[in-house]
C-alpha cells in the first residue's frame, strides 16, 4: 500500500483562516515543513477538527468534524500547540524582526534568514509556501467573534496571505551612565 511505511505524526494545532479559527489534529506525511510546502498536495487532514467563526457576518458559527481536508492556500497562520522542534520546524541563526500584516490579523515576531539576506528579500529567496516565526505577537486589526492568540512562541505563516512587511528596529542597548570627572 502507498504511504505504508511512512511515520505519521499527530500535530495538535489552531489554523487560522480569513472566517475561522480551527483546531484538531494535523497528520502530516512526513516532515512538517515538507509536506506543508509540497505543492502536489492541494489540501491537509484535519482529526477532531473544532471549527468557530472569526467573522460575525458569518451564520455558520461553530461546527466539528472527525475529519477535514482544509486546503492549505487557505490557511493564513498555523500555530502548533505542542512545542516543536528544530528539526520539525528548522530555523537559521540569524533572525530579523519583522511586523507582518496578513489579512485580518498584524503578526511581530522573529523571522530566520540567511547572513547576507536584506528584509527586502526575506519572504522572496526561499521557493517555499510556509515561513516559521518564533516569539510571535498577534494583533487583530478587523473585529472577530473569537479571541486568537496574543503570543505563541511559532507559527508558521503562508507567504501567500502576507499583504505588506516592515522590518522592526532592535532597540540599542542603554547607553552606559555618562562618566564625570573628579573636580580638581
């Protein structure tokens, strides 16, 4: 049988969407980042998918399923809500600070590049669909029926909802007290 032999591993995590915020199992096949980038799969499963509504025009507010196959150009913000590791969600060392305006939502946080990457070309030099961010901070910025999260130490980003980016300046560290000299 196809896809026997592969390891599946169960991701508790919330997918936000532009109308929903849906929670349950995802089961990759494979490594996480692979198979969220893999562009012959159009769509992911879903297990025990809890589904509410973000938008209060919406008449369908809340519904469940046991199983959902959500397509992933749907998907703004993933937030796994079991920690995850470096080798599920790889990261370079360098990282930027980036304020990140997708949709309904403004997302600061911490993106990984490479040494010599300017932010102008951040989301540009990598082919993939999904860009992690680490120490994230969540803003709505239309009004919602349900509450996101506010912080989340990652989220993975679909590069297709990401409508403007500018990078956040590190504050500089407290100048040191200014010395003065002994009197004569």
């Amino acid at each position: 049988m196809f896809g026997a032999n592969i390891p599946l591993r169960h991701y508790h995590a919330e997918l936000l969407t532009e109308h929903y915020l849906l929670t349950g199992e995802m089961e990759p096949f494979g490594p996480l980042m692979t198979y969220l980038n893999d562009a012959s799969r159009a769509a992911l499963r879903l297990k025990n998918m809890q589904a509410k509504s973000l938008d209060p025009s919406l008449a369908l507010d809340t519904f469940h399923a046991d199983e959902m196959m959500v397509r992933k150009d749907e998907i703004v913000i993933i937030r796994p809500l079991d920690p995850v590791s470096q080798s599920t969600v790889p990261l370079m060392v360098r990282r930027e600070t980036l304020r990140v305006f997708i949709g309904r939502f403004v997302l600061q946080g911490e993106f990984s590049c490479g040494q010599d990457i300017p932010i102008s070309d951040i989301f540009d030099v990598s082919p993939a669909h999904w860009v992690p961010c680490v120490d994230a901070h969540a803003h709505i910025v239309q009004r919602s029926k349900q509450p996101i999260f506010s912080t989340a130490k990652v989220v993975l980003i679909n590069k297709a909802h990401i409508r403007f980016y500018q990078g956040v300046p590190h504050p500089s560290p407290a100048s040191p007290p200014a010395q003065t000299l002994p009197s004569p």
